[in-house]
C-alpha cells in the first residue's frame, strides 16, 4: 500500500498581530487565508500558526527549533517587531530588544530556516499604531530593519506600509491602539492574499521542477576516444 504523499506545509510566525486578540479565532487574517488558499488549490497545504502573544524575535529564536523547523515548513510567514521596539517600565528607556539584535535575531531565523530546508520565507513590517509619535517613530526604524534584511537575505517583503489600500488606524485597531479588530484582520487577509497566494504557487512549481529532475534518464557521456 502506497503512503500519501506528504502536503506541503506553511506557518505563520510571529506575535499577536499574527495569532489575534480579543478576535474570534475564524476572523484572524492567517485563518481566513487557509480557508482562502485550500478552498481553491488541490492538494490543500497545512497551514500552521506558530504565533505567541507578547513574543518578541528573542523569544521567538528561542523556540524556533521546537515550534517551527521541527515540522520541515517550506513556506514562513515570519511577523516581529511591535513587541521588540516597546520599552518596559523595568526596561528603564530601552526597547525590549535593541535595533541591531533584532537585526541579527532576523538574520538568524531565516538563516535557521533555510538550514531546515524552507524553500520560501516571508518577512512582514509592522502596521502604525496608535501609542505616541515616540513609539511610531521607532516603529518606523525597526520595520526599516525589516526592509533591510529582507533584501539582504533575499526573502519576499510584505510592506504592509506599502499597501494599495492604507492602514486606518482609528478603524483597524482595537482600543488599545495596537492589537487588530476585525476589520484589521481583513485589512491584512485582504492586502497579504495575492502574496500568500503567489508564494505557495512557486512552491507547487518548485515541486514539478524537483519531479521533472527525478523523472528524466541520467545523461549518458561518450567515451574518451583513444589516442
């Protein structure tokens, strides 16, 4: 009796914005783009969100091992930064992680990526947020971070800065001025969608590739011609 062959296998990775707060759990723009994505492609792909409340990239290259390269994903959605550049009380005026860590704590997760065999990695800048021009200001430079690092790894970027439609502030956030409402998940569901999209077709063609290499007769050499 044949296995199945194994699906393909995509996971979200990041911090609230990702895992959702105070939403009811099908309105969160990674579960909205699931349901999007296998309702319209076969074979479905296994969609994951690895997601945690509160972590920052510290946090989440601690737990990278166990709650994502384990599981040999080939397509990460990875999302920090809000946590990163917020500044504790018992911080005592510096960010939770340091611009230049998180430059290299981004660096690392996609490196470590890689080295488990992730065909395509995403990296996400952060929405604005309505907590003080002193924080949208280092928001500004840690999703620059971002940018930077996306180009430099070669992984795909989404700006969510750059979208066709702009982030609403008043409308997309929740009370707290950080956290998505509803119509911040269908902000993100419905910016990200073409991208989401996109990426796991070049892993369905990536895949025909490898099958088509299996597939075709080892290349016969001639033989040297003796003198």
């Amino acid at each position: 009796m044949n296995r199945p062959e194994p699906r393909k296998r995509a996971i979200f990775f990041g911090d609230s914005i990702c895992h959702g707060q105070y939403v009811s759990v099908e309105r969160v723009f990674v579960a909205r783009l699931a349901a999007y994505h296998n309702g319209r492609v076969v074979p479905p792909v296994v969609v994951e969100n690895r997601s945690i409340n509160g972590n920052t990239t510290r946090q989440g290259l601690e737990r990278l091992s166990y709650d994502v390269t384990s599981h040999r994903p080939d397509f990460v959605y990875v999302q920090f930064g809000l946590n990163d550049c917020n500044i504790w009380q018992t911080d005592f005026g510096e960010p939770r992680v340091a611009l230049d860590a998180y430059r290299a704590n981004l660096t690392e997760i996609v490196k470590k990526l890689r080295a488990a065999g992730t065909r395509r990695v995403m990296l996400a800048t952060n929405h604005a947020c309505r907590l003080g021009d002193v924080y949208e200001e280092r928001l500004r430079a840690y999703n620059e971070v971002v940018r930077s690092v996306a180009a430099s790894v070669e992984a795909a970027l989404f700006d969510v800065r750059a979208a066709e439609e702009p982030f609403d502030p008043d409308v997309m956030l929740l009370a707290d001025g950080i956290h998505l409402s509803e119509d911040g998940h269908e902000f993100y569901f419905e910016a990200l969608r073409p991208s989401f999209m996109a990426e796991l077709a070049r892993l369905a063609d990536a895949k025909k590739e490898d099958d088509s290499r299996d597939a075709a007769p080892p290349a016969v050499g001639r033989s040297p011609v003796a003198p």
